[in-house]
C-alpha cells in the first residue's frame, strides 16, 4: 500500500554538490537557508571527509556554522571515521550519516578499506554519537550494481542493512549509487529487505543515470517506504561511481508525491526557486524536468 505521507530527505547540499564544481561556501549558505523554507525536515548539510578526495565539501565546518537554521529541521553531515564525527559536532550537526557499500569493490575505491573494516571503524562513531545523543543514519552503497563488482544480491544488502541497524541506525538509506535499478530490480530487493525490516527504517536513494529513479520510487511507494532520498535540481552524483549522475531530482519527486495523493508537506514553488538559484551559481540547468515546466508554464 502506498503511504499518506512521506518524508523527502533533501541531500542535494551534499550529495549534490559534491560532485559539481566548487562553490563558494557564501552560495552553498544561501541554498540551505532557501531550502529551510520549503518546508523540508532533513537537509544534509555537508560531509565530513577527506578534502584531497572531496575538495566540494572542504567547507562544511564554516556552512554549517553560518547557516540560519530553523527549529523544526535535521540538519546532518557524512561522518565516515571519528576525525569526521568530531567535525560535525563542532559543526553542530544535528545528526550523522555513516556510509557502507554492500560491495567489496566501491568500499575500497569509496572508502578505502573493506566493508568489514569499514563496519569496524564506525563502531567508535556510533559509541561517540549514542553519548552525544546524535542520531546516525545509515547508507548502504551499490544495492543494486556495483560499478566494480557488477550486481549485487539482494541477501548481501539485507545482512549488512541489519548489521547497520543493529550497530544502532535509526535508519538505513539504499543507495543505488549507478542508477541501473528498474521496478522489477528495485521489488525483487525490497521483497527480501520488508521480509526482516520494519519499513519505516529504510529510505531509498535513487540516481537518475539511467533515468529510472521515478519509476523506481514509484515501485518503493508501492510497497510501503515512507522516506525518500532526493536532490533538488537533480544534483550530484558520487565521484568514486564513474558515469554516476544526480539524485533523482526533489521537484520531480514531490510533484510525483502530490499527483498520488501522498502529502510531503512540501513547498514546490520554493524547491523549484532553490534549484534554479543553485544551477546559476553552478552555471547549469536544472535536471528536473518538473521544474523546467514549471518555468515554462
Ligand atoms: P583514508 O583514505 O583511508 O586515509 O581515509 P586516512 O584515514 O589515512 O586519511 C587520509 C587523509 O584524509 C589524511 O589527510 C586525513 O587527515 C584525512 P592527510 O594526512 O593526507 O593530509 N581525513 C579526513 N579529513 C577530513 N575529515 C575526515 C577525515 N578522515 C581522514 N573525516 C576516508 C578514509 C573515508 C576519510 C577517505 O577515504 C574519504 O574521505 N573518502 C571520500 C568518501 C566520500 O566522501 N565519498 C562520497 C560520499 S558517499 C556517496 O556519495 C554515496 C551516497 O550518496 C549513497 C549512494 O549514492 O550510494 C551516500
Ligand atoms: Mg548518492
């Protein structure tokens, strides 16, 4: 059954720009603080990685120190070892996000290391943000096909999903980081996740390579997930997924969203204002089709 409400998990100051070209940390503070007016309850504001492998997200400490942050909104970070926590808690993030790969392949070109050291090293972060009262988000990388290792079966995502939880996630968001996944694909691994997990610990997070992201969320919906990962404008990518593109874009998902009766609590006028001042700064278009007719009406 399809749910009444969903929660759309805005990445597209992170997952987003951390694939396009540098901004100034100036615009980066001006779409968050646009973006808190849409009505949105998560924004992940940043990362806190390596800024040789990342240099996009060098300045998350400074952004999300001078954002104006609104009450009602998570803001969280990507905090991949401890160095990375305790960024974000001088940041004042909200909540933390650690990141795996249900494959061996993107882990060692993603990460560095294995997934089961991987696992390892986030054993401190989760000890760290259980005594800061932090709630972690998890994602889960390649749950479809690994741009190394090709397809991924569908038990290896459920076993590491529930290692996630059970390390303490509140959630674990799926991530089909190349964008190959189709409604078949995408029911055959939800089958096997709903059979051990509660719903409402999973999200999807779908790029739109392939252009199969709405259809595949439209399939996630159908089968009961409530939170959806998204970009607005269509941002992004991952740069250890070569070809990877942006997220599925949030105006499409939202337009989506309203068309089948499901609220998202969403200001779509306000993501689509957002999106467009982003892509001027990136010196692009939007990759939402739902915004450029909305432009156009
Ligand atoms: P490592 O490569 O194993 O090496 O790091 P290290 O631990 O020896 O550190 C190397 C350098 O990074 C050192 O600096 C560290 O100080 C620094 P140097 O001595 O060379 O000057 N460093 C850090 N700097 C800032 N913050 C940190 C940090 N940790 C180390 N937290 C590490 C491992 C994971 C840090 C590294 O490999 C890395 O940063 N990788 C980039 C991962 C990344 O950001 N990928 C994109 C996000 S994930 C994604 O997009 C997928 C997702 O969207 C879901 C999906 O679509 O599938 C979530
Ligand atoms: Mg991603």
């Amino acid at each position: 059954d399809f749910p009444k409400s969903v929660c759309i998990y805005e990445v597209g100051a992170r997952d987003g720009l951390q694939n396009e070209t540098c901004l100034p940390s100036q615009s980066k503070i001006n779409f968050i603080n646009l973006l808190s007016q849409s009505g949105l309850s998560h924004i992940e504001a940043g990362a806190f990685v390596s800024a040789k492998r990342v240099p996009q997200m060098a300045d998350s400490l400074n952004v999300m120190r001078a954002i104006k942050r609104q009450d009602n909104i998570t803001y969280s970070a990507l905090t991949p070892n401890i160095q990375g926590f305790e960024m974000a808690l001088s940041a004042r993030a909200d909540e933390v996000a650690i990141f795996a790969s249900a494959s061996e392949g993107f882990s060692q070109h993603n990460i560095n290391c294995s997934i089961s050291e991987s696992l390892k090293r986030f054993e401190p972060v989760m000890a760290l943000a259980q005594l800061h009262g932090i709630p972690v988000r998890g994602y889960l990388s390649c749950v479809i096909d690994c741009p190394y290792d090709g397809p991924t079966p569908a038990n290896q995502v459920l076993q590491i999903t529930e290692q996630l939880i059970g390390m303490g996630c509140y959630e674990v968001s799926l991530g089909d980081t190349i964008g190959t996944g189709t409604p078949f694909k995408v029911a055959n691994l939800l089958d096997t996740i709903n059979s051990q997990i509660p719903s409402r610990k999973i999200a999807v997070h779908f790029h739109n390579t392939w252009g199969q992201a709405l259809p595949n969320i439209y399939q996630a919906l159908s089968m009961g997930i409530d939170t959806i990962d998204a970009s607005v404008a269509g941002l992004g990518g991952c740069p250890y997924a070569p070809g990877a593109s942006g997220n599925v874009a949030t105006e499409d998902v939202v337009y989506l969203c309203h068309q089948l009766g499901i609220e998202t609590g969403l200001n779509l006028d306000v993501l689509a204002a957002a999106g467009w001042m982003i892509c001027q700064q990136l010196n692009i278009s939007p990759r939402s089709n739902v915004s450029i007719a909305m432009k156009a009406r």
